[in-house]
C-alpha cells in the first residue's frame, strides 16, 4: 500500500514537473519570437530608412558643398560636432528644437544628413526631422565622418579647420 501511494506520489511529481518544463519552454519560445520580431522591425526599419533617404556618394557630396548646393546636418553629439565636422553642417545635436527653422525655403533642396562612420544610425533622427518638416530631397553620406576623414579631407571645427 505504502508502495501504491509513492508510485501515484511520484506520478503526480513528474507530471506537473513536465507540465511546469512545457510551459518554461513555451514562455522562453515565446521571448525568443518577441525578440526575433523586433530584430525584424528594426531591419525593416532600417532598409525603409535607406530605402527613403538614397545615400550620397562622397564625391556628389564634396560637389555639392563645393557649390553651396546642400543642406548638410551633422547628426553627431554635440560634443563630436565641437571637435570636428564636415565643412558648413548644421549640428542636429544643437539644433533640435529649431531645426525646422534653419531649413532652407527650398522644400525640394537637397538635404544631406551624416553621423559618425556606415554603423552610425544616428542620421536617421535628422533625416526623419527633415521629411516631417515637408523636405523630399533627403539624402545620407554613409562615411560620415569616418569616411571623410579616411579620404584625407579636413574637418571644420567652431574655431579653425582642422
């Protein structure tokens, strides 16, 4: 008898064990699949954003700050700004609050928005800044500043050229 009820006794154990094993599996499914979900919402957000706003090339950028014919914006912090940015960026950084203000009349005039180097993301807050402000020529220098330096061009600081 004493037997009988530790056989049931160890029965009902392993059964809410695998129960409570089924339901730790489906909670930890379900976290992997969350997260799967926003890695792709993230990519997609990503493509979308460099699907919207086409990359420049440093040459057709150094052509358009040569002829004054871009809007450039420095999506760095404030901080990287002070220490060197490309020649004739506004710094979003420094600006946020009236960035809408500083954007030329020209709602169709060429807008180029850069960050640090091709990992960068920060680009996208100006861009997206921009695009709400009614702008349809936005573009990104995927360089950023890396790139530019990496070229052997010099940086503009707020005192002197680097």
């Amino acid at each position: 008898m004493i037997r009988l009820a530790f056989v049931k006794l160890a029965t009902v154990a392993v059964a809410l064990f695998v129960a409570g094993s089924n339901a730790a599996f489906a909670d930890h499914h379900e976290s992997h699949e969350k997260k799967g979900e926003e890695k792709h919402e993230n990519h997609q957000a990503a493509k979308k954003a460099d699907a919207t706003h086409v990359e420049i090339s440093l040459d057709d950028l150094k052509k358009a700050i040569e002829t004054k014919s871009v809007f450039l914006v420095d999506a760095n912090s404030a901080k990287t700004y002070d220490k060197g940015h490309l020649p004739g960026a506004v710094s979003f950084a420094k600006s946020e609050k009236e960035f809408a203000k500083l954007l030329p009349a020209d709602k169709n005039a060429l807008i180029v928005a850069y960050c640090g180097g091709p990992m960068c993301s920060a680009w996208e807050d100006a861009a997206e800044a921009a695009t709400k402000a009614g702008y349809t020529n936005i573009k990104h220098f995927k360089g950023g500043l890396k790139g530019w330096k990496s070229a052997g061009l010099s940086l503009e600081t707020l005192t002197a050229k680097k």
